[in-house]
C-alpha cells in the first residue's frame, strides 16, 4: 500500500473562467514542444482522476501565469474550486503571483490574503544575462534581473507581513544572488522550484548546478520542490531523474525536500505516476518517518495545510 502524499506543485486552469495569455497559442513562441495540447481546460475533476493512483491527499497550486493584470482573480476562483464539495478540498493551498517590482503590490497581497488557503508567493525569477537588454531567450525568462531591482529587493520583506512564504524559480547560475536574498529574509521560508532547473545537463552543467544547491541549502529558511524533471532538452530520463533526486536530498536533506507533479505541464514529457514512482523508489532505502516526511510531512509543514 502506498504512504500518503502531497502533490507540493501543480496547477489548473479554466479558459473561459480566466485569462492565461501564455495559454494562447501564436500569441508568442511555444515554451515546450507540443505545447498545444496545453491549451485546453485543466480543472480539479481533471487533476484528481490523474493523481487517482498515487494516494494524493493534498496539494499545492502554483500559480499558472494567470493575467498579470488581475491576479487576485486567479486566487479567488481557486478558492471557489477548494470550498465546492466535489473538488475534496483540493488545492488546500495556493501560491499566488504578484509582482514584487511594482509600487501598489501591498494592494495585490491585501487583496490574495482575503483568501483562506493561500500561503505563499511565486514570482518567476528566471533571468539570463546573455539576453540583451530589455530580451529574453524563452518565454521562460524575464527581460530583466528582478534580483538586482531595487524595488523588488525593498519591498520583498512585504511577504513577511502577510505571513507568506516566497516559491523560488531561478536558473542555476542565479544562486547566489539568490541565497543573498534567502538571507536577507531569514524570517520568511523559501521553496525553490522544480529542483533548482537543471536543464543543461552536461557534466559542467551539472556541477553548477550542484554548486547552486550547495549555497542556497547553507541557509535554513529555504526548502526545496523536486519537480518538473522532465523539462529539459531531451525530455524525460528515468536513470537521470533517479540521480537528480538523489543528489537533491543529499544536499538539501530529507527534512527540506518535497516532491511536485508539475502537472499538466509534465504531462508533455511524462504520465503522473511515473515520476512519483522513480521518486518512491528513490526513497525506499530511507526510514519510513523519512519517506513520510517527504511525500507528505515537509509540505503539510512548510504550507501549513
């Protein structure tokens, strides 16, 4: 019988509830390939029949670049999806976008914070400086360094008042630039996402990506979601999955890693159980309070769900 677990990191969406422009196809390059298959609805009843097998009792939804413009809208419907009966509390918590660089956000975290099951942040941080000034290599990226934006930076400590903690997105090469700010807000707890996004998967990107770990797990306040291993350029890899797992925990430890679906979007690359398999077998030789913590433990602690 399978041990209970969280899904730390998924999403849903609705195309006639919300406006996600991203979700439009031809609006701009494609992030993945066969992106198309994205943009279609992704409800709860959806998310539930995949989960089905694994023994999901949780979850935890990431916000899906819902329009930038109105992003309480996103928090709102996901709470009415959370409180309908046939949804079974799912998500029991939301991580809401806002945008950390502009004046006025205190009004956006007002505005999410009226909603019982949100508990954190996520504003995607991704940023490469071989782009030039005011461009971006992917739909993945930003056109500018929000670590180095001063607004950003001062207004960061906000999240604190809200009592809300910070999802992490970065680049490896953003790590230490990104452990300063992990240490600036000692008070606030960070999750770095989809395990630190190893794409570049050759031997020297592997060692900075290690390098970026090792200095984002010196600080105590940071966490981290194993997720979203099948976004790279050559896809899903079982054996390469099993030693980014592995590596993760040695660094970050069984008390600070968690373990995320990152559906539907992994679902261009892989089937749900697949993933939550190889990480099960990963932590098999673990102690089971161990594997508890993990499936289940670390999220219901660092989300308070």
């Amino acid at each position: 019988m399978l041990l209970p677990a969280v899904d730390a990191h998924h999403h849903l969406w609705d195309l006639e509830a919300n406006s996600y422009p991203w979700l439009m196809p031809g609006s701009e390059p494609p992030p993945f390939a066969g992106f198309e298959a994205l943009c279609r609805d992704y409800l709860v009843s959806d998310f539930r029949a995949d989960h089905a097998r694994q023994a999901i009792v949780k979850s935890v939804h990431v916000q899906a670049e819902h329009d930038e413009a109105d992003p309480v809208r996103e928090t709102a419907w996901l709470q009415s999806v959370a409180d309908a009966p046939a949804s079974g509390g799912f998500p029991h918590a939301i991580v809401a976008f806002a945008d950390l660089s502009e004046r006025g956000v205190e009004r956006v975290l007002e505005g999410h914070a009226a909603h019982r099951n949100l508990r954190g942040i996520r504003q995607m941080l991704n940023f490469d400086p071989r782009a030039g000034a005011g461009e971006a290599k992917s739909p993945l990226e930003k056109k500018k360094d929000l670590l180095a934006d001063p607004t950003f930076c001062s207004q960061f400590a906000l999240l604190r008042r809200y009592g809300l903690s910070f999802d992490l997105q970065i680049f490896p090469w953003q790590a230490n630039a990104a452990a300063k700010l992990v240490g600036d807000h000692d008070d606030t707890q960070f999750i770095v996402n989809h395990t630190l996004m190893p794409f570049d998967r050759s031997d020297s990107g592997l060692v900075l990506w290690r390098e970026g770990l090792s200095l984002l797990a010196r600080r105590p306040n940071a966490a981290i979601k194993i997720s979203g291993l099948g976004m790279a350029a050559g896809g899903w890899n079982g054996d390469m999955s099993r030693r980014l797992v592995r590596e993760t925990l040695e660094i970050f430890g069984p008390t600070r890693c968690l373990f995320g679906s990152n559906f539907p979007v992994d679902r261009l690359m892989i089937d749900y159980d697949t993933p939550w398999r190889v990480f099960r077998e990963a932590i098999a030789e673990l102690s089971l309070d161990e594997q508890r913590a993990l499936l289940s433990g670390n999220a219901e602690r660092i989300y308070r769900i």
